[in-house]
C-alpha cells in the first residue's frame, strides 16, 4: 500500500464538491486531483463545471484540461496520471485532495482496476446490431441479467450497457458480481472518503438552476465550436450530459428549451445514480448540507482521522 493519506470528496452532481474540494485543500496545503471523466477535457468548460480560473489561482487543480475531446480518455489513464500527480504531491509536503463524482475512478484510484474478461469482438459487433435495432430490448436484458448494474447506467450509455451485456453473455457472470469479487480490503492508498449528501429538494434545485445557468452562458454556442473543430459527434467527449442534449440543438432537432429539459433531467438521473453507488461504500463519511454548512464537519473527520 502506498503510504500516502488522500483526502476524497465525493457526491452528487451539483452539491458543491468542486468548492468544499479547494476550500479543503486550501486549510491543509493541499492540492486538488479532479476525478471527473469529462473535466480532463480542454475546450469542454461550460458543461463540465470546471473550477473557474480564480479557484485554480487559489489552489492547484491536477488533471483538468489535460487531453483533446478528439481523444478518449480512459480510466486507465486517469490511473496512472493520478498516481503521478499523486507522488509529487507527497514529494512536496502537499496534502492530495481527491475531488470528483465519476466513482468509477475514484474506486480504481482506491483499488485498482480488476481484470475483466477479454473482449468478443464478433459477440461486440452483434450487440451493437442488435441496439440499432432494438436498444430496449438491451436494456432489458441487462436488467434482468445485472440489475445492480443496470439502475447505476443511464439508459442512452450504450457503450458501458454493451460492455456489461457482453461481460454476462461471454463469463456467465454479471460484471457487479465480478466487481464484488474484486479484493477491496487491499485499498491502493490510506483514505478518508467524505461524501455530499444534500436535503433532496435543494439539490433539484441547484441541478435546474445549474443547467440553466450553463445554457444561458454559451453551452450551445461552445458544442457548435467543438463540432466545427473537428471533434466527431461520436466523440466520447460528447457523451457529457448538457453536450448531448446541446448537439440536438446544433443539428436542429431541439430547440433550447427543450434541451434545458433534458438536461435537467438527465443530471438528476445521474445524481441519483452517484448516491446509490456511495451508498454502497462501506467507508464513506457522510455530509449533510451545502458549502460552510459541511466544511467544519469535514475538517473535523478529517483531523480525527489523521490522529487515529
């Protein structure tokens, strides 16, 4: 185990990680890791709630803007750049603050990524026939096949749906249960996992006033900068919520209202499929609130857990 003490902030999509993360790293001289998939983007500022300039001038932020939106970044990769960030980090008496809602790096970051079985390319080539034909009929199927998994997907994330049906049809195995399995009593690094847990009503309510604030300021006007960069619609970058729901208007399928919509509510979707996996970490600290309501609690659990 490597020896280094992370401090992680995790929760739902507009509770205010990104703020309570700085706030943190700041009192502890430390330095911020985003585990976001989407904020390693450059040119993606808008959608991804990036910390603003004054927030990165106050503390450093690693693995923001690091890659083009014409390539695709990996969990993989964000492996091994945080692992790196992280020995630099610790070289200079810096305090790592790990900061995002993509749980699925945060959990290869605490345990590593498990080997999956290998890809079926032939079986992978008939999935995604079958989902241009039929893409119900998948979601269905993983449904019943890995429900557990099923309820974290959203149902237009067809790349993670075809990957789990393919797991199931070639192991016999759900990839939840093969998750299960993966040893999490050898955690890669000592950690103190806080997780946001705002009153449900609030949170409805800054996610809407969240999306509205982001295609007020340009979202559209920025995927249409995107798209005429170059970066292919089928870009992973675009699988961001806001970005795909901001391309139906630069095709003319939607209007803006109604991508607003979609927006909003794909992004409570997705934060209710945050809290259900940090409902099932048995580790997780929870706090109740927003902003200076949680960051002396957090500062508390944090300093009882560096004296433990």
């Amino acid at each position: 185990m490597n020896e280094a003490k992370l401090l992680i902030v995790a929760g739902p999509t507009a509770a205010g990680k990104t703020w309570l993360g700085a706030q943190l790293a700041c009192r502890l001289n430390g330095e911020v890791i985003s585990a976001d998939a989407f904020a390693v983007y450059r040119g993606m500022d808008i959608g991804t709630a990036k910390p603003d300039q004054g927030m990165r001038a106050l503390v450093p932020h690693h693995l923001v803007d690091v890659v083009s939106p014409h390539q695709r970044y990996s969990a993989g990769q964000f492996l091994r750049d945080a692992d790196a960030a992280i020995g630099h980090m610790v070289e200079r008496g810096k305090q790592p603050v790990v900061v995002g809602g993509t749980m699925f790096y945060v959990r290869a970051l605490l345990y590593g990524l498990f080997p999956e079985p290998p890809k079926d390319l032939r079986l992978r080539r008939q999935l995604e026939r079958e989902w241009e034909e039929n893409p119900e009929a998948l979601r269905q199927e993983l449904a019943l096949r890995d429900p557990q998994l099923a309820a974290k997907l959203a149902a237009n994330d067809r790349q993670r749906i075809l990957r789990a049906l393919e797991v199931v049809r070639v192991a016999g195995k759900p990839l939840s249960e093969l998750w299960a399995q993966h040893p999490r009593n050898q955690a890669r690094y000592r950690f103190c996992l806080l997780a946001l847990h705002p009153e449900r009503e609030r949170l409805r309510v800054r996610i809407a006033g969240r999306v509205e604030d982001m295609f007020a300021r340009g979202l559209v006007a920025e995927t249409r900068r995107l798209v005429e960069s170059g970066v292919p619609r089928t870009a992973h970058a675009f699988k961001a919520i806001g970005y795909r729901q901001a391309l139906r208007v630069v095709d003319g399928q939607w209007t803006e209202v109604e991508a607003v919509q979609a927006t909003v509510h794909a992004t409570r979707q997705l934060a209710k499929r945050q809290l259900s996996w940090l409902r099932g970490e048995p580790e997780v600290q929870w706090l109740f609130g927003f902003g200076e309501e949680v960051l002396s609690r957090a500062l508390e659990i944090w300093e009882a857990y560096r004296g433990a």
